[in-house]
C-alpha cells in the first residue's frame, strides 16, 4: 500500500514538470509567431502586460530548471545510482532522434522550394531575424550534419537547419552536469551546499547550467517533503500569489524595455517563479491537470515543429497577404492564429516519432545496461 501511494506520488509530480513543460513549449511557439515574426509591424503584441507571456527568453530558462529536477527526480526519489545510468544511455538518443524529424521537415520543405521567408521577413521588417534563416541551399548530408552532431555545438544562427535547436547544446551539456554530480553525490559530505555554491556561482556567471543544478535542488527538495509542508501553510499562498504577480509585472517590463537579454534576469525570475509555483498547491494543481498533461506530452514535438511551420505556412501566408495588399492587423491576427493551430496539430502528428524514440532508447538501455 505505501508503494502504491509512493507511485502515485511520483505520477503527480511527473505530471506537473511536464505541465509546465508543455505551457513553457507554448509560450515559445507564441513569442516567435507574435513577438518576433509580427511584433514590428503589430507593436502592441510588444508589451509590459504580453511581455511575460511571450518570453522565450524566460520559457527556455524554465525549461533548464525543469529538465534538472526532471532527470534527477527519481535518484532522490531512492531508485539510486541505476536509475541515472538508464537516462546516461539514453539521453543521446532521446534528444537526437526528435531533432532529426525536425530537421528532415525543414529539410523537406527547403527541397521543395517552401522556404519563402527571406521574402516574409522583409515584409514584417524582420530581414535579420525571419529573413535570416536556412539563407543556404538544401543538403541531405549537411542536414544530418547538423541534426547528428552540429546541433550540439556553437553553430551560427544562419547555418543552421534549425536554429531554434540552440537550447539542445545546453541541454546535452547540463545533462551530462546533472548525471556527474548525481553519481559523485554519495561522496561528497554536503551536497546540497555543493548545488546551492554552483548554482550561486552560475547566475553570477550568468550561465544556464545555474538553472540545471536548481533543478537539483528542487527535485531534493520535494522528495523530501518541503514543498508539501509549504503548501499546507496557510501564509505560504499569498505570498506566492503576490509574489508572482510581481514577477508578471516587473518581467513583462523588463521585456517591453529589451532589458534583460544580457544581465541575467530571466534565469534569476524562471528559478524564483518555479519555486513559487511548487510552492503553491492550486498553482501546482493547475499544472498537473489534464489540459496542461495534454500540453506537456506534446512540449517537445511542439518545440521542434514551429520552425518549419514559420519558414513555410507562415512566411506563405504573409508573402500572399502582402501581395493582395492585405496584411491589415485583422489579416495578422489570422496568420497567427493559423501558425498556432498548425504547430499544435503537427506536434500531434508528430507523436509516433516520440514513441518510436522511447522504444528505441528502452531497447538500447536493456541492451547495455543489467
């Protein structure tokens, strides 16, 4: 019976790290379809009460956070040093084979001669940004290139097949970070104070590992009760809600200001905001719902699709409304909207790739590992 409440424990907390993964995932897909593609020719996408909302920038950091707690979640849950080995085996895998779906789509619509937005790009004002991207011509061997081994390392923007992939350096690099300290964790006489002095020495730094080793943090502090204690006192929820909302606004400014792309501040509002929401069982709750379940299962085909859907369907619809002389707001809000229902419906075609991905990986951990 305690085995079955320990379960269903760990079920819950699951689903909340992938909720708010998905509403992460989200948030990004929206920042580059409204924010970045539309935000110079629409300004009041750009804004202290939109700035929050549509925040790469801060969903990214959130992301690192979470995937630290998330791949250090079941060693402090007890299942030891096994359960690490099994994520070391698999992470390679686990991230590459998704990418290079990702990479073939935009492979197939460059091929295809789909690729319109250099032409988008001038025409929303964004040359440097929309207009940017894929400027080379389609290689079947630079695209696995790039999805097998160049996605990992410090590519330009612009020779990228995606360059949206920047995070899965960061997120292979803070991985391998996450399995190290999990495995030397048992010899070191205080652990907690190892993460807490690298995760300082990270957001002096700068460095996105700091969200990584929070992430620790976090996953050893809610194994070991301090989140459930939080949010059984009565104090504790108004705090977190007035301390979100301050949050909301002060970041939502920062945003609008173009203030906080080098100083540091969106690792420092992603970890403190997380710990809010941990914190709070009716946020915490939300979270672990089914509509955000359904959110987390497709966070990271979502994240891998948006790319194509913006060069192609997007950049499109935009080159054919500018050349009906119709790009108004009203035709702007519809391609974005239309952008957001296609990157949700491809991220759910996109499914049969993460299962395939999960049962390759579990069949290369049986293969490897006792």
């Amino acid at each position: 019976m305690a085995m079955e409440s320990m379960n269903t424990t760990a079920r819950v907390r699951l689903a909340e790290i992938d909720g708010l993964r998905g509403w992460a995932a989200l948030s990004v897909v929206l920042f580059h379809i409204f924010w970045e593609t539309f935000g110079a020719v629409e300004p009041g996408f750009r804004s202290m009460f939109t700035g929050f909302i549509l925040n790469g920038e801060l969903a990214v950091c959130a992301f690192f956070v979470l995937s630290g707690e998330a791949l250090s979640s079941a060693y402090f849950a007890g299942r030891g040093h096994g359960s690490v080995a099994r994520l070391v085996v698999k992470r390679y895998l686990r991230l590459t084979i998704p990418i290079l779906a990702s990479c073939a789509l935009v492979f197939a619509v460059m091929a295809a001669g789909l690729a319109v937005n250099a032409d988008a790009g001038r025409i929303v004002g964004r040359p440097g940004w929309l207009g940017s991207f894929v400027p080379f011509p389609a290689s079947l061997t630079g695209m696995l290139r790039y999805a097998l081994l160049d996605v990992y390392t410090s590519i330009p923007p612009t020779a990228a097949y995606n360059p949206f992939l920047w995070t899965m350096r960061v997120e292979l690099f803070g991985s391998l970070i996450v399995f190290f300290l999990l495995f030397i964790e048992p010899y070191l006489k205080r652990p907690l104070l190892v993460l807490g002095v690298g995760a300082l020495v990270g957001l002096a730094a700068r460095s996105y590992v700091s969200c990584f080793l929070v992430g620790m943090i976090y996953a050893q502090a809610r194994h070991g009760g301090v989140f459930s204690a939080l949010q059984n006192r009565s104090w504790v929820a108004p705090v977190c809600w007035c301390g979100l909302a301050t949050l909301v606004l002060a970041d939502g400014y920062l945003h609008a200001q173009g203030l906080h792309y080098t100083d540091g501040t969106q690792l420092l509002v992603a970890i403190i905001g997380l710990g809010l929401v941990f914190a709070n069982k009716r946020m915490s709750d939300f979270f672990a719902a089914a509509p955000s379940r359904f959110l987390g299962r497709l966070s990271f085909p979502l994240y891998l699709v948006q790319f194509p859907v913006l060069i192609s369907l997007t950049s499109g619809l935009i080159v054919r409304a500018h050349e009906a002389s119709a790009l108004s707001t009203a035709m702007v809000w519809g391609v974005s909207l239309a952008s957001l229902l296609a990157c949700l419906v491809a991220a759910i075609l996109f499914e049969p790739v993460e299962r395939l991905t999960k049962a390759v990986t579990e069949w290369v951990a049986k293969a490897f590992l006792k």
